[in-house]
C-alpha cells in the first residue's frame, strides 16, 4: 500500500464540531453558554423553583427591601421580584426561539421562492420586503402591536413579521449566488424537477447564514418582546414579562427600585449572552468573517 501523502488534506471537520471549538475556545463564549443553559433551567422548572406565587398580591408586604423571605424584594402590590422574574423568563425564552424560527422558515421561503425563479415574482417579493424594511423593527413591532392587541400568540406574530424581511433578504441573495453554480445548472439541464433542485441543492447551501441570522436575533427577540411589554402591548399584566416587570418598577421606583434592577440585569446579561454565542456559531460556519 502506498504511504498518504503529507501533503495531503485532512478531512474537513464537521459543522457540528467547528462550532463546538469555536465555542469552546473563548472564555466569553463558555460563560454566555451557562447564562443561556441556566435560562431554559430556570423557565423549564419555574413551578419548583420559585419560592412564591408570582401573582398573589399582600397589602404587608408592600415596596420591601431584599430579605432573605424575598430575595429581591417586592413590588408596589406585595408580589415577589424574584418569583415574578423566574416566570417571566418562560416569556422571554418562548418568545426568543418561537418568533426567529417562525420568521427563517418564511422569510427564508419567500427569498428562495424570489432568488429562484425571478422575473415577477421576485419583483413582487422584494417590493413587499422593501416596503417592510423601510420600518425599524420596534417601530413595525409597535404598529402591528396596536392593531392586533397584546396576548401571547399576537407577540409571536408580530415579533415575527418583524424579522421576516431580513431573513428573507438573506435567502434571496443566497439564492441568487447558489443558482448559478454548475451542480444546480447541471441538474436544471437534466430535467430535474423545481422542488427537487430547491430541496436538494439550494436549501442546503444557503442554511448556514439563515441559522446564523437566526442565533444573532434571539437575543432580538427577547429584546424586542421587552420592549413591547414595557410598552403594555406586550405580555398582558398581571401575566409577568420581564418588560411589564420593567414598567410597573417605573412606576414606583422611588418605593422599590428592585423590579428595574433585577430585570434590567436579566434583560441585559442574557441578551449579551446569546449575541456571543450567535457570533461564535457564525465565525464557525463562515470563518472568513472573523479575519
């Protein structure tokens, strides 16, 4: 048998482990991995883990100072901070993967359906994704907010409609770059059928910057459902968000300034948490961005 050659290469590791060493090799990265693990631990056993009812209202305990009874307090009512807190988290952790996942699939449908096939159909598209993108997003949010109403499936549509035309940008110009590349222009030549060639060639090579785009807006999302909360056409009191926790500490932050603090703090570590993970999965599926 013949000797491999040394400069032969090696086998091109997989997606899965790029990420991992990405992840594994930056301190920042580890700890945002144990903010996000800790996160769904606490919004999965939210029932066991919080010490009391985050709706029972008590006119004794009213604006009290962090205790070992309340850890954080409590608020204006005589609610407990800290339990309103870990059953806000549920909101923010639903909201934050529901509304980007629902938003890739059909904004990523609409720009491959518009990369793909063009002419005008990819006009049609691309205005409507125009006119979207005119709007910042919490604007959008905002404006879609007010017409359907709060509640729980409303934020997710609105969340997003919101995220829909970035994603669908992504896909189209992913689209338009892989459509011309000799394997799907070989398979079109041999007759293949449309939805083969689409799930086959194009769906495949266009997901890395799709999940990417995907990792970078949960933390978008979870922003963004906060924002819309502490605007009260969010999560619907006395339902506790994180963003109304936020709005009703406003309201009485010369009596207890807790809510502000702990859930500012959560929004912010668990935000900045998840961005770092969204850059380190997409410096590990396209490397050229970290150089």
């Amino acid at each position: 048998m013949s000797e491999p050659s040394p400069h032969q290469l090696a086998p091109e590791p997989s997606i899965f482990r790029s990420i991992r060493d990405v992840i594994l090799g930056r301190p920042g990265t580890i700890v945002a991995v144990f903010i996000i693990l800790a996160l769904v631990f606490v919004a999965v056993f939210a029932p066991l883990l919080a010490p009391y009812d985050p709706l029972t209202q008590s006119m004794l305990k009213i604006n009290r100072t962090p205790s070992w009874e309340n850890w954080l307090g409590t608020d204006q009512f005589g609610r407990d901070v800290l339990s309103r807190m870990i059953y806000g988290s549920r909101n923010s952790l639903i909201f934050g993967l529901i509304s980007p996942f629902c938003a890739a699939i059909i904004g990523g449908t609409l720009g491959v359906v518009a990369g793909y096939f063009g002419g005008i159909v990819d006009r049609v598209i691309s205005r409507v994704v125009d006119l979207l993108l005119a709007f910042p997003e919490l604007l959008l949010a905002i404006m879609i907010a007010a017409v359907l109403g709060g509640g729980f499936w409303n934020v997710i549509i609105v969340i997003t409609i919101a995220f829909v035309p970035g994603f669908a940008r992504v896909a189209r110009a992913q689209t338009l770059s892989v459509k011309h590349e000799p394997y799907v222009e070989a398979a079109i030549s041999m007759g293949v059928r449309t939805p083969v060639i689409i799930f086959r060639h194009i769906i495949p090579n266009i997901m890395a910057p799709i999940v990417v785009l995907m990792m970078l807006w949960v933390a978008s999302a979870i922003r963004l459902e906060a924002s819309l909360s502490f605007l009260g056409i969010g999560t619907q009191a006395p339902n506790p968000s994180w963003g109304n926790i936020i709005k009703d500490g406003l309201n009485n932050i010369f009596g207890s300034p807790w809510p502000i603090i702990g859930a500012g703090a959560a929004i912010t570590l668990v935000v900045l948490a998840f961005n770092l993970v969204g850059d380190a999965v997409r410096d590990a599926l396209d490397p050229s961005t970290s150089q």
